[in-house]
C-alpha cells in the first residue's frame, strides 16, 4: 500500500496538502477508533474513461491505485479504522491489511484528504 496512490506533483510545504495533519505525521497508523471521511473538498469519482479511480480536491487530481479506492470508499465516517480494517480483511483474506491500511490512512490524514 505504500505507493497506492500518485498525484500530479509532491505537495509543498506551505501549500494546501503540503504539511502534516494536526494529530498524525505523515506515515504513522491512526488509532483503531477514528472515525475517518472524506475532508469537504475531496471527492472519490471513477474516470470511466481511463478506468481508474480518483480523488478530486481544489485545484488537483490525485490517481488511486490497486486498494486504494477500496480503502477510501469504506472511509464514510461510520466505520472506525478497526472496522474498516476488518471489512478488508474478510474481503481480502491473508492480506496484510491489520498493518498497512492504518498507515495508508494516516497518509491521507496527513495530506488532509481525512478528517
């Protein structure tokens, strides 16, 4: 998971997206208990076209690759990062979903694409 989504560029420091969210640096796994959602500017749309997913925010598109839309659709602000890690592991199973979709998300926290 750790190259499950690419951008059109790096964020800057400075820009919108460039600095680590409030409560998770970039890289570390959220706790089990979050809640995770879409922050308000950031949509999830398949580009039927391209047959690919993407989450579109202010200004950028952000590319999904392999589970990475998988992930982000089961973000809805009901499931916690347990159930959610749950969810994946009965669809994927033997999957190293425990480890890497706590990361993954904190990512996402990070880039504030979650709140």
């Amino acid at each position: 998971m750790r190259e499950a989504f690419v951008g059109d560029r790096a964020p800057v420091a400075g820009e919108p997206g460039g600095a680590e969210g409030p409560d998770t640096p970039e890289g570390e796994p959220v706790r089990p208990d979050w809640r995770p959602v879409l922050a308000r500017s950031v949509v999830l749309r398949h580009d039927r076209v391209r047959g690919v997913d993407l989450l579109l925010l202010p200004e950028r598109v952000v590319v999904l690759r392999g589970a990475a839309a998988s992930i982000v659709a089961l973000c809805d602000g009901e499931r916690d990062v347990a159930g959610i890690v749950a969810e994946l592991e009965r669809r994927h199973p033997g999957a190293p979903v425990g480890a890497e979709v706590p990361v993954f998300l904190g990512r996402l926290r990070a880039q504030r694409w979650l709140r």
